[in-house]
C-alpha cells in the first residue's frame, strides 16, 4: 500500500512541475498574437486614395426618358474643386446637412473638369485625381462645383450637350449650367464598399451623379419619384429653334414655363450622389 501512495505522489509532483511550463508556452503564444495584432492595428503608413466621377450607364450607354426621348450624350462636362474625403465619427448622415464631424480628412487641391460621357459603353469610370492619405475608412465625402475659368466648359459649373430622338425626330441640345453647387455626401453605397484605405494600399472614392433624375427613366413606372419629379426631355425639345437646343440659364428661365424651369432648378441640388448614398446640396449656392 505504502508502495502505490509513493507512486501516486510521485506523478502528482511530476505533473506540478510540468505545469508552469504548459501556462508559460500559452502566455507567450497569447502575448505574440497581440502584439502582432498591436503592430496591425498601428500601422499607419500611409496609403493612396484614387477619386472617380460616374455619370452612369444612363451617361455612357444613353437611355429614355420618362417620355419616351432616347437620350445619348456626346460630352458631359462637370467641374470639380475642392474635393474633400473624411473619416467621420460619428458616420456623416447627409439628411441633418450639419458639417461631418472628421477624425481624418484629405484634399484633392486641384480642379479637374471631367467629361463623364468619355469612352464607349464599357468604359470605366473617370479617374479625376489620387492623393496619399492615411488609413482609415473614409466614410465622407464633399465637394464643390464652381464655374469653370479655362477649358472646353469655360463659364460653367455642368455642360451637357447630346441628342434627342423621337418617333424619327433628331434634336441635338446643348445646355449650359453657371450655378455654382456643393455637395456634402456620406458613405458610399453600391455593390462593393469604397473608401476603405489599408496602411500602403490603394482605394477608391466615388462622386456619382444621376442624369435619371433630370430627365427621368423610361423603364420606371410614371408614377415613381424618378419620373414624378424629373423634368423629361420634351420641355426642352419645345424651346428648340431651327431644329436644336442651345440653352444657357438665361434661355431656360425666359423660354420654359415657370413650373417647368423651377423643376429644373429643384433638380441640380439632387444630382450628386455616392453611389446610391445621397448628398446634401448647399441650396444658397444656386441662384433661381
């Protein structure tokens, strides 16, 4: 019995001694695993962020209208300045049109006029410019319209010129916008998450803009908001003289109806966009 009590004892304390080393080999695993996870988290080499326009398909491919016009786009032109990208906390709503609360933000310092009709119907979206910025989720994104001072827009802040066509009616337009706007936008929304910057990395922002809205989407029932408050192209092919459209702010306001040129006013506020995420506009900005 004595013999069997030794025994017993003995791979007790063997056990015991073997212990400390078991919880020190976890320690030490546990400890590299934060410290790597520290070392992640603390990287803060900076990384590129790459800023895109996106006129749409409805840009690109052309498309049409709420009243039955095919739109197609030769050129397209919106100019963009100041454009600003933020990580905000908390997340920019742009419902409150409050100022985003930025723990990070960058700025593109030039000012780019971009033509968002360039390329054919597969085209990618226009890169406008790249800046390095440092990690973080870029959550925000603002940025300013004003009129062009040089270039093939020279005067204006939007300039679209294309053709409509109908029931074998062709009418080329060209209409010219000098209202300066601003456009304060949130999280991007879409298929795939944008402004997520990795230390060393690349990522992309996106000002999107909806022509759907001025003229509507014919493949949208008449009674959706799309079509319910979009112009259409009809206003326009009305005020055409010798069979085409050349309208600047001045023609628009003295040749369409009242209802029709405030419509048209109510509309450039809303035609910026993240994605599908809105924006809000500074409305002082455009002059009725």
């Amino acid at each position: 019995m004595k013999m069997k009590i030794a025994k017993h004892i003995l791979i007790l304390f063997t056990l015991l001694l073997g212990m400390p080393a078991v919880l020190l080999s976890s320690c030490q695993s546990q400890t590299t695993q934060t410290n790597t996870n520290s070392t992640q988290i603390n990287d803060k080499t900076p990384g590129t962020l790459k800023l895109r326009a996106n006129g749409e398909d409805f840009v690109r491919k052309g498309f049409v209208a709420k009243d039955g016009w095919n739109i197609t786009f030769d050129r397209l032109y919106v100019n963009l300045a100041e454009v600003t990208a933020y990580q905000t906390d908390p997340p920019y709503k742009a419902e409150t049109g409050e100022k985003p609360e930025a723990t990070e933000k960058v700025i593109f310092t030039e000012t780019n006029t971009v033509d968002l009709a360039e390329g054919d119907k597969t085209a990618e979206t226009i890169l406008v410019s790249e800046i390095s910025a440092p990690p973080g989720h870029y959550n925000a994104l603002s940025w300013k319209m004003p009129k062009a001072t040089d270039g093939p827009a020279k005067g204006y802040s939007l300039l679209m010129s294309g053709t409509g066509t109908k029931d074998g009616q062709s009418i080329p337009f060209i209409v010219k916008i000098d209202q300066e706007l601003e456009f304060t936008c949130g999280d991007f929304v879409g298929d795939e998450r944008k402004g997520i910057l990795q230390a060393g990395d690349i990522a992309e922002l996106e000002a999107t803009f909806h022509f759907d809205h001025l003229f509507g989407d014919n493949s949208a029932a008449p009674d959706e908001e799309i079509n319910t408050g979009a112009l259409g192209f009809s206003p326009l092919a009305a005020i055409a003289t010798a069979g085409k459209v050349e309208a600047d702010m001045a023609t628009l306001k003295d040749r369409l109806s009242p209802t029709d040129y405030q419509k048209f006013m109510a509309i450039l506020p809303n035609l910026g966009h993240v994605g599908e995420g809105h924006c809000h506009s500074l409305k002082s900005k455009v002059k009725n």
